[in-house]
C-alpha cells in the first residue's frame, strides 16, 4: 500500500535526521564523518545517501528543519519566545548542533552555492518572523515609526547574536534581561524615562 | 642599547601578528599551518614560536589584539559606532579574520582553559563597554531604567551577531537602520510612538 510505504519513508528519513544531527551537534560538520554518521543513524552509507545526496545536504535540511519549527513557534509566540527558550534550555545538544552553523561559516562566506541554498533553508523563518511583525503592528502592539523589516532584521541580528554566543559555551549573565530590552523595543509602549 | 632592542623585538612581534592575521583570515584556523604561518610572516617557524608559544597564543594575541583596539574606539564613540565601521568598510580580510572566532566556537565551547584565555583576552572590550555606559548614564544620556551591565551585554549581542552575519558573507540588507534602533534603544529619549 503506497500510503504505509510512504510513512515508512518518511520515519526512515527522520531516523537519518535524528541521528545525523546528534553526529553534527558531537563531532562538528568536518568530524561527522560518514563512517560516524552511520554510527548514529544506525544505516548504512547507502541508506542514508539513498534520502540525501551527500553530507551537504543533509546539512542543510537539517538546517530547513530547524527553521520550520522555528518559524511554527514565531508565527504564534515571536521570535523573541524562540530565543527565551533556547536561552531557557540547557540542552547541550541544541547548543552543539547550533555551534555546527557557525563552523560552517567560512563555507558559507566563500561558497556561493552553498550560500544560496542555506540562505533557501532559513526563508521560513525571515518570513515568519515579517508576517508576525505585520500582523503586530495591524494590531497596534508594534511601534510604528520603524518598517517591519528593520524590526525583522533587527531581531534575526539578536538571534544570531545568542546563537553565537551560547554555542561558544560564553556565559548567560543576565541574557533574559536583554531579551526584554529587545522585546520591549519592538513594542508599541516606549520605555519609562 | 636595549631600548633599541626592545623596539626590534615589538616590530618583530607585530610583523608576525599581520602576518598571521592575513594567514587565519584566508586559510582559516584549521588550515592556518605552520608552512603557510611562515610564508605569511616571511620568518622561520623558529622565529614565531620565540615569540608566542604555539598557534592557540597567537590566535589569543590577535583577539587582544583586536579588543583593545575596539575599547579604544569604544571609549570615544561607543561599540554602536564599532560596529558602524565594521559595516560600513569594505574589507573581506577584516571579515574573513572575524570568522575564524566562529570558527573556533567548538573549541571555545568544549575546551575551558581556551575559553577561559580567550575571555581574558576580551575583556578590556567588556570593560570599555561598560565605562562608557556609565558615563553616558552620568551625563544623562542613557536610558536609565536598565541596569547599565544589561545594556552593556545587549550591545555586545548585538555586536556578536553583527561578526555572525557578516563573517558569514549574508547580505547586509538594512543593517545600518538596524544598528540605528540599537543606538536609539540606549539612549535616554524614548522612540516616538
């Protein structure tokens, strides 16, 4: 029956993910070598490059992944909730694996290709991120006097920021006070002088 | 006359720092050997590690290096101007050197004597940030609702972010009037509502 053969496929798919994103998040992009991959997805190398071309790949839908689920969170909570529960997690996993994007930044800034279909991967999230922002302002919740996309960008620049900064292992220090100086600045209300 | 020495020694230690600055910033931290350590500097093996005691030291040198040349900067104008030049100069070597702190960020992450070093070095960044703050918030031209070492920490995020970004080779987009929100959200005159 195609419909069990497709389930079947998609929990085999996902098994590759799961396992490749602990090899990521433990041995680095350059570390998670085939032979470790199929270590922690329990497939063999044909398996898994029969679902993904090749490393890059499942790289970067790992990285499409990520923003799906992080673009599900933004268009309900905000990409500032997004942030307070990264900051709240002490999964040291999430934070490795995130440390994987920023070992991969070199490529990134020399490979346009790859540039280009990373930058594809993490469009859900841009765009969560804006329509949430519109439908803010629509509801009067949003300051005005900035557009939308500068408070978009402005917010991704501060995800970023933690991202790097957590995935170092640099201590928390009072980051949930920063997350509320930057939700505050989005905000509608102007602060107390 | 051991001042003149000692003027031959500090040129010395700085033709070796541009040397491997230039050296990280194109073949990376990882790829920076000790060959292409010695065609950059154009001096021996011998003659570097005289002076710093393995590639780590070196790498440590240029992010002091680094900060102190920023808290000078800092001290004047503030980090929100630091990271003005940043984006407004042109210069892939600067931005490809940036990225080779991303590029440590596993080891940074998992190595605590290495991050402990690197911390040491960037704290005179750290202590400009704050000194300046103060003294904005002594002349009145702070927000002063927020405790000045949580926007100190929120402008290093932001900073940490804006390296992320641009290290990464992703388009700037409207960074500047991003970096204008930032400004405004330190400053003591609420945004317009």
């Amino acid at each position: 029956m195609p419909r069990v053969s497709s389930d079947r496929l998609a929990a085999r798919r996902q098994q590759i993910l799961d396992g490749a994103r602990s090899c990521f998040a433990r041995y680095g992009y350059e570390g998670a070598t085939v032979r470790r991959l199929e270590q922690t997805t329990g497939l063999s190398r044909g398996a898994i490059f029969h679902y993904f071309r090749d490393k890059e790949s499942l790289f970067l839908a790992l990285a499409e992944q990520d923003a799906r689920r992080m673009a599900d969170i933004v268009a309900d909570q905000g990409l500032v909730q997004v942030m307070r529960e990264l900051l709240a997690g002490d999964d040291g996993d999430d934070r490795s694996w995130l440390g994987t994007r920023l070992e991969v930044s070199r490529r990134l800034r020399t490979d346009p290709e790859f540039r280009q279909r990373w930058q594809a991967h993490s469009a859900a999230l841009t765009a969560a991120t804006r329509d949430r922002l519109e439908r803010q302002l629509a509801a009067g919740a949003l300051r005005a006097d900035i557009p939308v996309p500068v408070l978009a960008q402005y917010l991704e620049l501060v995800w970023e920021g933690l991202v790097s900064h957590l995935a170092m292992g640099l201590p928390a220090g009072d980051l949930a006070g920063v997350l509320d100086v930057v939700e505050q600045t989005v905000r509608r209300t102007s602060p107390p002088r």
